[in-house]
C-alpha cells in the first residue's frame, strides 16, 4: 500500500492497484510523514482552510496567520486519532512569544518533521514525537500522552529540517543554516574597510544533539563544506548504515551518500526532458527486499 498527499490537500491511502482504500481530508498535511510503533501516521498539517487560523495580540494591534497542528492519523483507517495546536502547546507552557521569533507573521512556525520514538530509553518515551519548527529554529520534544512539553531544543542550527533518531541518545537534523525571514540590507559598501569583518561561507551540516551530555556536534563536516552542500529550504538526511549518511540536497536536486567524510554517491533523478532533472522532495533509500 502507499499513503501520500497531494498537493497538501489530504492524506490517501492505495492499494497496489490504485484502489482508494481510505481518505483524509478533514486536515491538510504537509511535509514528512511518520509511522510510529503502532502503524499510526504522524504528519504536520494545517486546519483545512486558506485563511489564517491564529490571532496574536500586542496591545492594540492583531496579527493574524497561519496556526499548524501535531497530527497522528490511523494507518488502516485514516481516522484522526490526535489533533494539537502548536499556537496552544505554546501557549500553555508561557512560549507565546516564540511565535514573534521568525519576523514572518503569516508563517511563524512552519513545522517540517513530527518524528515519534519508536522506544523507551532514558531520554524520551515511546509515543513521544520530536517536532521540527523550521521558523523557530527549534526542536519541540512533545509528550502527546500527557500533553507535556518536555523540552525545547535550541542550539547552533538555523531554519532546520528532518530531525531524526540515531542510536538511543540522540537526535540528529539537517541544518539548512539559512536566515529564516528576508532581510533588508539599507547600508551601502562602506568606504573603508578597516572596521570590516567577513564572515566565513554559509553551508548546510549535519548537527547531532546528545542528551546525556547535553552538547552539539557536526557530522561529516569537512565534507559538506568541501562539496558545499547547502540548500535554503528542505533537505534531509537518512542514517542507512553506521558512519554512511545519505543526503538531499533539495534545492540544487543533488542526491548524496558520505561514509566517513568521504563522497561515495552524488547523482541527480534524471528527467526524460534533456538537460534537466527531478526535484527531489524527501527521498528516502528503501532497505526493504522484495
């Protein structure tokens, strides 16, 4: 069977002959989708309406946009068995605030990843989801449970995308490390440059974030930064084998595999157009054997 959206209007699920087996539609889903331990899809989706659906208030003046949701969506059935407000889940912890952190008010969450834990280790709960929210440059570690927001996890990543699992103590996630809003440059060149720092190249990484210590690493670092690997939006990584990661490079359609620091794959989808190829859109390499 397959389950896929289409163009973020509802989630369907196919039998090998294309039979609808079921539809949702009641949610517009966007983005990754997850199976949890139990078969159960989780998926970042918006109310289904074209309009803003949230309201901040600073004084007098009202802000609207877009509000997102945690949604879990049974497999055999495409019932909705769990439906969270982001906008709420914030603001019942007093992180209302964050939705300013983006500058970008009709979309000032932006979630790309509801990634469940498929266990219980000593840093998280099976049936906890780590939520990735590109715009607040946060992971949301979400307990749907008990509706607890264990933990938000900021750090040395900018505009991510794709967190996921590796190993029992950590989660990694593909840092586009991009500004998250359009910026206004007002200044012209100045005319000397003795007080003038450059900043070094931006570039995409691999940042690994391990509870027990509570500290970040990059992964396979010289080599991003040595084939430039960087894509403004999008993107991800997939952990297929130890020390082997595979990589979307979204944006420039370029598909990766880096074992160690070393490029062992690079390649584009091909298209039957000449000169042009595919935008690859959450690849992922499919272990299974048929």
């Amino acid at each position: 069977n397959l389950v896929y959206s289409y163009a973020g209007r509802n989630l369907i699920r196919v039998d090998s002959l294309s039979n609808v087996i079921w539809k949702q539609d009641a949610v517009w889903p966007h983005h990754a989708k997850e199976l949890d331990s139990d078969g159960n899809i989780w998926v970042s989706t918006y109310p289904p309406k074209f309009d803003a659906t949230g309201t901040f208030k600073i004084n007098d003046q009202e802000i609207y946009f877009k509000d997102e949701y945690i949604t879990k969506i049974d497999g055999e059935t495409g019932e909705i068995l769990f439906n969270k407000s982001i906008t709420e889940l914030l603001r019942e912890n007093g992180l209302t605030s964050y939705l300013l952190k983006s500058g970008n008010m009709s979309d000032p969450i932006h979630t790309n990843d509801v990634e469940p834990a498929l266990k219980t280790t000593p840093y998280y709960n099976e049936g906890d989801v780590f939520v990735s929210a590109k715009q607040l440059s946060s992971i949301l570690h979400y307990r749907p449970a008990t509706n607890e927001l264990i933990d938000v996890i900021e750090g040395p990543f900018l505009s991510q995308h794709d967190v996921d699992f590796l190993g029992d103590s950590s989660i990694v996630l593909f840092n586009n490390n991009y500004y998250i809003s359009p910026m206004n440059n007002n200044w012209s060149r100045p005319e000397s440059e003795k007080f003038l720092i450059s900043g070094e190249s931006m570039y995409s990484n691999i940042v690994q974030y391990d509870f027990k210590s509570d500290s970040y690493s990059v992964i396979s670092d010289s080599a991003m930064k040595k084939n430039k690997i960087f894509s403004v939006t999008e993107g991800l990584i997939d952990f297929y084998e130890p020390g082997s990661v595979f990589i979307e490079e979204q944006n420039s359609g370029i598909l990766w595999i880096i074992k160690g620091d070393e490029v062992v794959y690079k390649n584009v989808l091909d298209s039957h157009h000449e000169g042009y190829h595919h935008l690859p859109n959450w690849t992922r390499i499919v272990n299974h054997h048929f």
